[in-house]
C-alpha cells in the first residue's frame, strides 16, 4: 500500500519540494496551506492527481488541523509520516517586533506542530510511522533578539519531547535543521540570501526523504545541515 504523508506549509518552498520528491518516491501526499491559490497553484503543477490532496487551512488551529487528519483519513484510511513545515519568521528582531505579530510567530512555529501531533499521534502508533519537525540552525544557536530562534529552539525540545513520549511505541522523531535556504521564506523576512552560501529546497527535501526512508527500528532524530560557507 502506498504511504500516506501530510505537510503542513506545503504550497511552496521546502514543503512543496519535499511533496514533490515523496511523489516521484510514490507516497500519496497531503499538503496543508492558509493560501488556496497558492495550493492550487501547486496541484497545477505538480500533476499528481488523485494522489495529491489539498488542503486549506492554518496549521496553528486546531480545528483546521483536526479538519485536515479527518480529511486525510476518510480519502486514503491510513496515515503514515506527518511533516511539521508551516513557519515564518519576521524582519527585524525582538525590539521592533508588533506583538501581534510574535503572538502569530509563536502559534504558528510551535503550537502548530504541538498541535499537528498530538492529533496525529493515535494513527502514527497504528501505522509505526514518522513524525517530521523543520526546525532550523537558529534552533541550535543564538542571534540578538532573534524570537524566531526561539521559537525553533522551542519547535526542537516538543521533538525530543515527543520522541520520549512515543518512542516505544515504534513512531519515528526526526529534526530537520537547515541553514540559509533560498526560498519564499527569506523574501517575507525582507531580504534575500547570498547566494555563496544557500541551499536549495530540493535538498532539503533530500535530507527529509533520507530521514523517512530510514527501516523500521531506525529513528535519525536530528539532521543540521548548512550550505558550505555558512559560518553561523
């Protein structure tokens, strides 16, 4: 039977690339995103067809994201590998931040997962599967008044966290940690990598795919990678 994998995030960036390469691998493929055009967009060109479900909807509420397991479940009756990926990150640092908008920041980058989780937790024990974080370097090192790096510092420990929870029940914790990748996400912060020192989101979704593919009994459960050149 062909694997079943939900990603929140999914539309564009490492999300989508990580769809398209579980796609090619043959895993039938859910993609969460609040943007419909942009997951329509999405379909268009990935050309999956039935093996390919798009749904709207924010990965920080928790309606939504029951919304989405349920919609999972009742299309393809199985689910195999959740993929934790919606997360932005905000211009500036924590002294010119809207409080509103960190409260955005902080719902989406950690409730979201939390919430992904643990609403995905009873069919990932039935099916042994895996649970996928996208966290980042800044989750591993510390910038000035960088409340994204919390946020990801946070977005880790609910992993290990989980992993602890889950562990003997055969549900797989991976972190995937990548350094500067040149997608959407850096021209919402306001500016734009070097690109000496990028990633694609094609590898990372490599690095993803490598982790999910691991036998059962293998649990890889933290990946930081950076493009050759990043110092921090």
């Amino acid at each position: 039977m062909e694997p079943v994998t939900l990603i929140t995030g999914g539309s564009t960036g490492i999300g989508a690339a990580t769809a398209r390469a579980l796609l090619k691998q043959g895993h039938r493929v859910a993609v969460t995103g609040r943007d419909a055009g942009k997951l329509a967009a999405f379909a268009t060109t990935a050309g999956a067809g039935e093996r390919l479900l798009m749904i709207t909807g924010d990965a920080s509420e928790a309606d939504d994201v029951a919304a989405a397991v349920r919609h999972v479940l009742d299309t393809w009756g199985q689910l195999d590998n959740v993929i934790a990926n919606a997360g932005f990150s905000l211009p500036g640092n924590l002294e010119t931040h809207a409080p509103e908008d960190m409260r955005a920041m902080v719902l989406t980058n950690v409730l979201g997962p939390a919430l992904l989780i643990q609403e995905t937790l009873p069919h990932l024990r039935s099916s042994k599967g895996r649970i996928m974080i996208i966290g980042s370097v800044a989750g591993v090192r510390h910038t000035p008044g960088n409340l994204y790096s919390v946020t990801k510092w946070a977005a880790h420990a609910l992993a290990e966290n989980t992993r602890l929870l889950v562990g003997q029940d055969g549900v797989g914790v991976t972190v995937v940690a990548p350094g500067i990748v040149d997608t959407p996400f850096w021209h919402a912060r306001g500016g734009t990598p070097e690109a000496a020192a990028t990633m694609t989101a094609e590898q990372i979704a490599d690095t993803i795919v490598f982790a999910i593919n691991q036998p059962a009994g293998v649990d890889i459960n933290h990946i930081t990678v950076r493009p050759t050149g990043q110092v921090g």
